[in-house]
C-alpha cells in the first residue's frame, strides 16, 4: 500500500513539474508609489501616515496623468478605485441644488437634495460600469476594474469645469455668462474624451474600436449636458 502512494505522489509531482514549465507561476504585487528600489516595502510593516500619504500621491500622479494626456499606462498598472469614488461624489455635491424657494419648502430641501446626490452618483456609477463592460464585451485585453478606473479618473476635466461654473454662477446671470459656460464645458468635454481614449485606445481590436470609442462619448457628453442644464438656470 505505501509502495502505491508514493508511486503516485512521484507521478503527481511530475505532471506539476511539467505543468509548472509549461505555464510558470510568476509575478509581483506592485506598490502604487513604490519605487524599484524599494524591495524590501512592506505594507503590513510600515505607519499608517505612510501607507496614506503614498496612496494620496499614487492619485495625484494619476490625476497629472489626466491633466497631461499621454501614452502612459500608470492608469492601468496601479489602478484604483479611490480616485473615481473622490470625483464622482464631488460631482454629485457640486452639482446638487442647494436653494429652497420658500420657507414651507424647508422640509421637502433635504429630500430633494438627498434625492439628486442619489441620482447624479447613481448615473455616474452606472455609465463607468456600462461602458467598461461594453468594452471588456467588445474583446478588451484589459480588465473591468482598469476601465472602471481609467473613465472615473477622466472625469477630472469635467468636475474642474463645474467648479468653475458654480464660481460663476454666483454673479448675475447673462448671456455672456452662459456662452462662456457652455465653451468651458465643451473643452472639458473633449479633454475628458480625449484623455480616456489615449489610455484606452490601444486595448481594443483594431475592427472593434469604433463601438468601443462611442459610449466613452457618450458617457462624458451626458455629464457634460448634466452640467450645462443644472447650471443653465
């Protein structure tokens, strides 16, 4: 009986020896942040100031991504999900309505409020989902999450573009006003665009890029419209 064990496990051992050549077990975990040099990091050993401060710098390296396109793959190789979580409900609160008309109106504000944060967060969230499926259904070589990532940090752009407007929204309204508004949006509009596509431009198939390309455009167009009509009034 012990002579039929170990010839399996010798057997056993082989066929992993060969499966190991075939297909060999090999990687690394990437550190956002983290320098070549720092081999011996260690997430579990270090500050909790320390581990903060780098993710905080891994989004801002990120975000100068989004500012300066180019072919870079920092988005892909460390992405996350914090940068997008940030934007979007900055989006949400910027793009909120805060008057109340009357006073009999004061306990419906809160509702309203609640109500419009929901649903503007919602679409954000939604849209980023849809169009990173779509791409991942169209033959994508990245993965879901990457996407994910890549479309929320490009909303960069668009929420500057909202700040803006509300700053400007605070003086009297006009025409002008609403030209100049309608200008910036459209800029931030095709930076938004433009940024996601040279992120993503090269993980699609060459005969599939259109399909992917037009719901990334019109993901950013929705918001873009989101913030000319909320602030049209």
């Amino acid at each position: 009986m012990a002579d039929v064990v170990e010839a399996g496990s010798q057997k056993l051992d082989t066929k992993f020896t060969d499966l190991e050549l075939e297909h060999p077990v090999e990687g690394d975990i990437t550190i956002p942040g983290a320098s070549d040099d720092d081999v011996e990091l260690s997430t579990l050993d270090e500050p909790v100031r320390v581990t903060v401060m780098r993710d905080f710098k891994a989004v801002g390296v990120k975000l100068f991504h989004v500012l300066y396109p180019k072919q870079s793959k920092v988005l892909l190789r460390e992405w996350d999900l914090w940068g997008p979580l940030v934007l979007c409900t900055m989006f949400a609160m910027l793009l909120q309505d805060n008057s109340s008309s009357t006073e009999s109106d004061k306990d419906k504000t809160g509702t309203r409020i609640n109500a419009q944060f929901s649903e503007v967060f919602a679409l954000l969230s939604f849209g980023a989902v849809v169009v990173a499926l779509n791409s991942k259904l169209l033959g994508g070589v990245i993965s879901f999450f990457q996407s994910v990532c890549v479309l929320g940090y490009c909303i960069l752009p668009l929420v500057i573009s909202l700040i803006i407007c509300r700053l400007i929204m605070l003086s009297e309204d006009s025409t002008l006003l609403f030209i100049i508004r309608l200008v910036l949006v459209f800029c931030a509009f095709i930076w938004s665009t433009f940024a996601s596509l040279a992120f993503l431009a090269d993980s699609q198939p060459q005969h599939r890029k259109l399909l992917a390309v037009y719901p990334i455009f019109l993901f950013y167009f929705v918001i873009g419209w989101m913030i000319i009509s909320r602030s049209a009034g």
